[in-house]
C-alpha cells in the first residue's frame, strides 16, 4: 500500500511540474533599422518630386508638399515590442525634421496598412482623411520620444516608408532609426533586484 501512495504521489507531482507554464520568450529580439539618411538642406523651390495624393491645410504656402527624401526598413515584426525612433544606431540620440516626415506603414504586400505624419505642419490630408500626427508639433524630437506601437500592427511582419515632405522654406532631416526593442515583464523588473 505504502508503494501505491507514493507511486500516485510521485505520478501526481510529474504532472504538476510537467503542467507549470513555461516561460515564453519574446516575439520579437532587439535591432535598430536604419528608416532615413540625413539629408542636407535644399530650398523648398529647388525640390521637383510632388506628393499630389496629399494636401497641406495651409493660406500662405503651396498646399502640395515637395518630397525631400525617402527611405524604407526592411520587413520586421514588433509583437511584445517597443518601437522607437532614434537619430543614431546606437539609439542614444534624437532626430530633426524640416517639415514632416509622412510615416506609411506597408503589409508584406507591399499595401498601405496605415500612415501618420512626424513634425511641424499644418494638418496633412490624404484624400478626405486627416492624418494623425504622432507626438508633438516640432522640428527635433528627443531620443526615443516617439513609440510607434499604436500605429502598427499587432501581428505580422510588415515595413516602415518614411517620406520626408516640405513646403515652404527649406527642407532637411537627419539620420533617423528604427529600435525594436522587446518589453520587460514586471517579472523581469523585479528578478533583476
């Protein structure tokens, strides 16, 4: 009798511990991706490439922004992630923008999933929607200041398009990266004190 109980006290604690959730690890791994190359500044006449499907709730300025340069990550997944924007890889600087930078973030279809602006405009207008524009109104952000989490998705891979748009005056922006950088639990808070 005495084997039987512990045979089903050791069958029963083989079960628990093979029943105990295990840790999961994140979604994603840290990287940074670079989004933009600075680009020196040029007068807003001097700039040829229109963005026509978007318009620029200005009185004083031409209302159809002048590209001033592009850029694109590769694909990448942001599931259990933050994702930031920085002025270097290192992420340890921020980033400007003369005027806006029209942020579109792309399926792995290559189609349009979302997009929001970066920067100092008037409102920008694609068709008859308003884009948000995310953050405050500025030229220079701190490092990390902007998360993009709410503006992409919570599954998949996809890609960021950054096109940097002006007009009026001058047009410029400097380096700016992508950091992906997964969440902590409060879990992995606490085990490191």
């Amino acid at each position: 009798m005495k084997q039987l109980v512990r045979a089903l006290g050791l069958s029963l604690m083989m079960s628990l511990v093979a029943g105990c959730p295990k840790r999961v690890s994140p979604a994603t791994t840290g990287q940074t991706l670079r989004l933009l190359a600075e680009t020196a500044e040029r007068e807003t006449a001097q700039l040829t490439e229109l963005r026509s499907d978007l318009e620029i709730d200005t009185r004083d300025f031409d209302r159809t922004p002048r590209v001033v340069a592009t850029g694109e990550t590769p694909l990448f997944s942001a599931e259990g992630a933050d994702v930031r924007l920085y002025g270097d890889e290192a992420a340890t600087r921020g980033f400007w923008v003369d005027n806006v930078i029209l942020l579109e973030v792309l399926g792995a279809d290559g189609r349009v999933l979302r997009a929001a602006v970066i920067g100092y405009a008037d409102p920008v207008s694609q068709g008859k929607e308003t884009l948000d524009n995310l953050g405050r109104q500025a030229f220079a952000f701190e490092a990390g200041e902007l998360n993009l989490a709410p503006l992409l998705p919570e599954h998949g891979r996809f890609r960021l398009r950054a096109t940097v748009l002006d007009y009026f005056g001058v047009g410029k922006v400097s380096d700016v990266f992508v950091r992906v950088e997964p969440k902590t639990s409060a879990a992995d808070e606490l085990r490191g004190q």
